[in-house]
C-alpha cells in the first residue's frame, strides 16, 4: 500500500501549473501523429491562499465537502485547448504527488490541452445551490424525513476527516 | 462483452438487447430503443472487502473507507441514472454484501426502472441473504472464481475462499436467482480454465464470464503475470470450443468474453475457419452493431465515494463526481476533451489500431492497457494477439471481415 503522507506535506497548500510548449501545439499534434514529449512540459508551482472564502456569495453557499480520495490523493484538474477559451474543469487524478499527477494528466490530455492545472482536491473547497449537490437534491426527494434505514454520513467527523488521506 | 454462445451457438439471453440491437429477435426480455444507448453503470457502493485480491482494480481494503454514500444519497443517485435512462446498475465494491443497506437498495434500484444485478465474492452470500435481494428485485448474481481451490484461494488471499463462493453460488441457485461464474485469467489460473468451465456445468451454473486482465488497481501491479498474445489466443480458442462442445451435449450455458476486444476479431476468424463463410458474416454483423469497446459510452462506473469514471478498471481518472452534480449532466458533457475523444477515437487511434480491418469490431480495444503500457490512451493496446494477416496490414489478403 502506498503511503503518501510524506509526499503530501511537500505540496500542501500548493496549485500545480503545468504549461505545454507552444511548439507542440500548433497544427495538433493528435492529427500529426505526434505524442508530445515530457520534456516539452515545463511547470510552475505558485503558492495560494487555500482558506475558506468569505460568506459574502449569495445563494452558493452549501458545502460539499465529501472526500474525494482516500489511500491515494485526487487532483482536481483543469484544462484549456486554445489561449482564447476559458480553463474547464476536466475530472481529476489519483497521484501521490504533484509530480505524478502531472504525468498523468499529460497522458490524458497533452495531445489536446495547451494549459493544465491541478489542484488538491482536499484544499478545495466545494460549494454550489443548496439544491444542485447530491445532499440537497436528496433532501428535496425526501422532504426531510427518515425514509428507512441509514448508513453512514457523509459529513460527519468520520468522512470529511480524511481528506485525501486514509482515516 | 462478446457473448460466444449466441455468436457461435445462437443461445437466445437477455443481453442480446443491449449487446446486438437483437431484442427484435429474441423470446426473453430485453432492454429497448433509448435506453440501448445509455451506459450500464458499475456502481462500487462500497470499497470494503472480506477478502484482499492479488487483481482487485479497486484497489479494496478490509476496512471502511471514508466517504461512502450513505443509503439515502444512494436511492438519489439511483433515481438519477433511471431518470437518466441507464438500463442496468451493476451492485459492486469492494464487496457490496457488507453493505447492511444492499437490499434496500436494490429495491430502490429496481422500483425506479433499474435492472440491478450483482458482483459478488459469493463467501458472504447465504440463501436467505439471496432469497431478500431476489424478492428485492435483484435479477443477476455474478460470483468470482478464479481458478480451482488452490489457485483461487492464493488469487483471493484466503484459504477456503473457493468453497465459500461456491456455497454463494449454490444459495443463489437456491434462491432462484440466475446465476454465473465470473473467472479473469492469469498465467497462474489458464491451466484451470477446463476445470472451471466443467464445474459450472456440474453445478447448472447460467453464465460463464471469462474475463482478460485489465490492468487497473492492483491488477496494474500484476502484469507479469498477464498471458503472452500466444497463450491469449489459445485460452480464447479453447473458451470457443468448450462452449460449442458443452452446448452439443445439452448445457446451454450463456459464455461471455470481457475485457479484450480483439476477440471479436479472433470470433469472426474463429466462425470463418469452424462454421465457414455464412456464419463468420452473421457474427461479424452482430459484433458491428455491438461496436467494440464500450469505454466511456456503454459502460460507466461510479464509485463510492461519487466519482464517475469510464469503466470500472480505470479508477485512477474521474470525470466528476455525482456529489456535484447528476450522473448524465457529467456523462453526457462532451466539453471533456478526453471523454470527446473516446467517443470518436478512430480519429485518435495510433499505432497497429489506426489501420486495423477489425477497427470496427474492436475499436482499440482496452484504451486503460494501452495508457498503462505506453502512456497513451489512444496507443495500441498490448493485449491485442491478432496477427498482420488479421489485422489486414501491408496488403495482405484477408478482407475486412467476412463481408466480402
């Protein structure tokens, strides 16, 4: 089993950058038949203020703070094709470290992407409408009430303590 | 999957639907129109396991995991993907039957429109476990057996884990449940494969679903146990044969190949050479309307803590998470360029997939294998064991299929 935690304290509290190499991109190097290079991969770690924004957001206010990853940590990542179009969100990776994840990443979209960003899914902070997350369309189906038995609870101390990390 | 006994032995199931566009065709009840063009969903609702597999691509621990759905936000989820239109919720983990809930869920699963079936150990399944989650709804039991006791019980990581599956399958049956047999071959087990095969007939067994190694979760950990292309091709010739021979003395047993599809090549070779021209058609028609891979399009994955993947093995990448938002508003968001691309991946594939003749009955088969191995999910993948002649490669003779 892998055991991340030492790596993770590397990059705690950090965004990953990773920039391609404008030569690669020109032309797609999909429709030359091209696979784009680790070396052509440069990155750049920028330190950022990962605390909890203000409550001045109205109505975006309901937390989604479910973990998720657990043994191996998530990355969320993010990816623009085209300088001109705005940076999406494109899933995420399991990596131990930043660096690995960058690898990954690459794999995944280096013949597509221009920019990546990845970002610790555990320093994210996730809210939306109180009826858009998986616990307030629940809420909205039950109406509130106990609609039988129950198994765990997603924001309890137990589940939101690992974040990223095996409990 | 690629079903050799309707293929090969024309066996009428309730798979052909979603398989073949063959519901027209067939006597048992199938899944139709939109819903055919919707994913079956693997849902891992649980990480947790009793036992510690050499090739678990979950990667599951013999501990709760954090972040599992809780009962409620399943039955959400679970409406969700029938809303959505998925025909089929595959119950996994870990090892689903620790799940206190399952039951429950299954019903919700089933009540909704769902067709649930499940992915067992089978050491945790007794009959009156069995007989709850048949009157729950539950129309599937696939209980993993990995070899005869010896290799299964090492593959499993526990002694005796052999005769307790078969104790599940023997509840299933009991409960009236239809029931298979589900076998992933490794260099440790391929020698097993006739045993297995005679045991599921012995014991009525429904289905046999033979499975190629994928190489996600601790399964990418035991690649050099994988088969050479050689001892693939044999294991998958022998899988042709036994079911024709098992079928020509009365077992009617339903046998599926999972995981390469470079067997719907090797079937329609294998039909042109034993069954001639006529029925290497047939097959070659049914395997293009099946379409090949299903990664990212017939097949989805959510596990369980939420995170949507594009199909069960490939764990280490997720599209989004069903905690954010539904189901088929990630699945159906094509802005992904990765998932976009999967879709269309003849323009993307690489290597002695771009110019294969059997491109449309496999399209590259195991995009995962390929990443894995050469860090490319639209490289070739390395469990192909088709020859150039096959493949069509170079000038050689052999047409695009039988349709010729």
């Amino acid at each position: 089993m892998v055991d991340a935690r030492s790596d993770l304290r590397n990059v705690r509290d950090s965004v990953i950058v990773v920039q391609f190499a404008r030569a690669h991109l020109s032309g797609g190097p999909r429709s030359q038949g091209l696979k784009i290079p680790r070396r052509g991969i440069k990155d750049a770690t920028v330190s950022t203020d990962m605390s909890d924004p203000d409550d001045g957001a109205v109505g975006i206010d309901a937390a989604v703070d479910a973990p998720r990853g657990d043994v191996t940590r998530e990355w969320e990542l993010f990816v623009r094709e085209e300088s001109s179009e705005p940076l999406r969100h494109a899933g995420s990776v399991s990596a131990p470290t930043a660096e690995i994840a960058r690898e990954q990443a690459a794999q995944l979209f280096g013949w597509s992407a221009e920019t990546l960003w990845l970002c610790p899914a555990d320093e994210t902070r996730r809210f939306t409408a109180e009826d858009v997350s998986l616990a307030g369309r629940t809420a909205e189906r039950t109406d509130g009430t106990d609609d039988g038995s129950e198994r765990g609870d997603p924001n309890s101390a137990e589940c939101d303590g690992s974040r990223g990390e095996r409990a | 999957m690629i079903s050799v006994s309707k293929l090969l032995c024309d066996l009428d199931a309730e798979g052909d639907g979603l398989r073949y566009d063959a519901a027209a065709e067939s006597s048992k009840a199938q899944i139709r129109e939109r819903k055919q063009r919707r994913p079956v969903v693997v849902w891992n609702c649980t990480k947790q396991c009793n036992l510690y597999c050499d090739h678990c691509y979950a990667a599951a621990e013999t501990e709760p995991a954090a972040g599992e759905m809780t009962t409620a936000e399943g039955k959400q989820f679970l409406d969700e993907l029938a809303a959505f239109g998925a025909p089929v919720v595959l119950f996994s983990g870990g090892e689903p039957l620790v799940r206190d809930d399952l039951t429950e869920l299954v019903a919700h699963a089933s009540d909704a429109g769902l067709r649930p079936v499940l992915s067992t150990n089978g050491t945790l399944l007794t009959e009156e476990r069995a007989s709850a989650l048949r009157d729950a709804g539950l129309m599937y039991a696939g209980v993993s057996v990995d070899g005869m006791p010896e290799q299964n019980d090492a593959f499993r990581g526990q002694e005796g884990a052999f005769d307790r599956a078969l104790a599940g399958i023997q509840a299933s049956q009991a409960a009236g449940l239809k029931t298979g047999l589900r076998y992933t071959i490794t260099r440790h087990n391929a020698d097993d494969l006739a045993d297995v095969v005679a045991l599921l007939a012995d014991r009525g067994v429904d289905r046999f679903c033979f499975y190629h190694l994928d190489y996600g979760g601790r399964g990418a950990d035991i690649q050099d146990v994988d088969l050479s292309p050689e001892d693939r091709r044999d294991a998958v010739r022998r899988v042709c044969d036994l079911t024709r021979e098992y079928h020509d003395r009365g077992h009617e047993i339903e046998t599926l190949l999972v995981g390469n599809y470079a067997d719907a090549a090797y079937l329609v070779e294998y039909a042109r050479r034993e069954l001639g021209p006529d029925q290497a058609e047939r097959v070659y028609q049914y395997l293009r309307r099946n379409g090949g891979d299903p990664t990212g399009e017939r097949i989805a994955d959510v596990d369980y803590q939420g995170n949507v993947h594009l199909t069960q093995f490939w764990q280490g990448y997720s599209l989004g998470n069903v905690r954010d938002r539904p189901f088929g508003d990630i699945w159906t968001d094509e802005s992904n360029p990765l998932l976009g691309a999967l879709r269309e991946r003849e323009e993307h594939l690489t290597g002695r997939c771009a110019d294969c003749q059997y491109q449309d009955v496999c399209r590259g088969g195991s995009r995962l294998r390929a990443l894995a191995v050469g860090d490319d999910p639209f490289g070739p993948d390395p469990q192909c064991y088709l020859t150039r002649e096959e493949r069509g490669v170079d000038g050689s003779v052999v047409p695009p299929g039988p349709a010729d």
